[in-house]
C-alpha cells in the first residue's frame, strides 16, 4: 500500500514514516515543507514531497495523486496561536480531506484526540483546539472516503510499551507518541477500523487484540 505521511516531521509524523518505511507491505511518502527535512529524509532512502497545509487544495492533490492511503498526523503545535489552530488543525485538515477525494486517494486516516467527539470532556484552556479537532473530525465523517478517526489520550514521549486499550475499553489517560506511530500504521490497512472514531490510549493489549476488544 502506498500511504501518503502528512505531518512527516512532526514528533509522531517521524516514528510513522519510519515503521511505514521498514514495512515490506508499505510505500512511504513523507509530506514536509522544508528542503532540509526533506534531504534528511533522502538521505534515508525515503520518498518525501513538499507541500504546505496552507497551500490549495489542488496543490495537495497533487502532492498526494497515486497514492493509496492517507494518514494525517499533522498539528499547529502549542506554541502557536489560535489563528493557526483554525487554518491548520481545521483548514488544513479539511483540505486534505477535499485534495483526498480530488487525487481518487480512497483510504483516509486522521490523528485526532481522545475526547473530540464529546463536547462535555473539553478542557477550558484548549477548547479552540477541540473545536477545530471536532469540525476537522466531522468533515472526515462526512466524506465520501474510506476513513478511520484515531483519538489517543494524552501524548508522551516515553518508550513504545506496545500495549494498548481501545475503544469502549479506553479511559481518559496517556499513550507515548511511538505507540500511536504504530497504531497508525496497523490501522491503515486494518479494514476492520473502516468508518470508525476510536478513541487509544496505554494499555494491557498489543494493538490487533485492543481493537478487537474495544470497537
Ligand atoms: P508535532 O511534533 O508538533 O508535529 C506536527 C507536525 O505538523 C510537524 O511536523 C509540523 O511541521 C506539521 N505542520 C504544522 N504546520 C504545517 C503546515 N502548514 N503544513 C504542513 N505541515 C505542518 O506534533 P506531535 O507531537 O507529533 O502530535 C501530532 C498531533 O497529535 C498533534 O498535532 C495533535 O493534533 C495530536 N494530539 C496531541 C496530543 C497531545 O497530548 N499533545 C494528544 C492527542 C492528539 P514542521 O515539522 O515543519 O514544523
């Protein structure tokens, strides 16, 4: 499967291109927007575009044509203001939804947040983040793609336990960033997380037997 990275740099966006890359059954393409990302990248063997969340839509079409997957795991970071937020959490987010269904690009994966979809769970200091996840989230559900919501819990940079909960099965809590990387790349070709929002976090269960659990 050919799967298209948007967010490629990012602290998750890394660990996916990299475990995507070590897969036999997958072609990596990393979307990042600098020159420099993109020759560290080469210089791993690993196929890389560049392209801008606040570019068109049919410039992301065609960043994104001939491929078969597409995973966003892109984000305006915390340091940014509220006004980044809206264009790339949101914006940014439903135009690759649109540059998706324009490129024939049918399978769609989206890194959401553990509560999106609950309007009562918003914490006060980032409500506009969960604004926009929720919006970004609902555009997702309303397309004509094949696509998979996943809501990780709070992110950490320990090491991949490998162990999740999943689903009916997942309280509010955290998960490292490596795991969710690797969630992501199981559920790209998971058939079984088709048209589902799942929310993930640490847990006792390698990621098939979470699942299956819990959604
Ligand atoms: P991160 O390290 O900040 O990565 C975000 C990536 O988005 C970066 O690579 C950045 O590119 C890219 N990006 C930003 N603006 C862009 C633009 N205009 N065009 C193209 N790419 C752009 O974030 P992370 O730690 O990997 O987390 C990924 C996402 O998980 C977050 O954005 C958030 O939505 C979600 N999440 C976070 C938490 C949490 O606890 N923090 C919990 C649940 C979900 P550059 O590298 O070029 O800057």
């Amino acid at each position: 499967m050919k799967v298209f990275v948007i967010g490629a740099n990012g602290q998750v966006g890394h660990e996916l291109v990299n475990t995507l890359h070590k897969n036999e059954h997958h072609e990596v393409t990393a979307m990042v927007r600098k020159e420099e990302q993109q020759k560290e990248l080469e210089d791993k063997g690993i196929t890389s575009v560049i392209a801008d969340l606040e570019g068109s839509v049919d410039e992301l079409a065609e960043a994104m044509k001939g491929q078969d997957a597409v995973i966003f795991a892109a984000g305006s970071g915390g340091g940014t203001g509220q006004d980044m937020t809206l264009l790339i959490d949101l914006d940014g987010a439903v135009k690759t939804v649109e540059a998706a269904e324009q490129a024939g690009v049918q399978r769609y994966v989206m890194l959401s947040a553990f509560g999106v979809g609950d309007r009562s769970t918003w914490s006060d200091e980032i409500k506009p983040y969960y604004v926009a996840k929720y919006y970004a989230d609902h555009h997702v559900e309303e397309s004509s793609l094949d696509w998979t919501i996943l809501r990780p819990g709070a992110l950490t940079d320990d090491a991949a336990t490998g162990k999740y909960a999943a689903g009916k099965d997942a309280e509010a809590g955290e998960i490292t960033r490596n795991d969710v990387a690797h969630a992501l790349a199981h559920i790209v070709d998971d058939s079984s997380t088709s048209k589902k929002a799942i929310e993930l976090v640490n847990g006792k269960h390698p990621i098939e037997a979470a699942l299956k659990s819990g959604i």
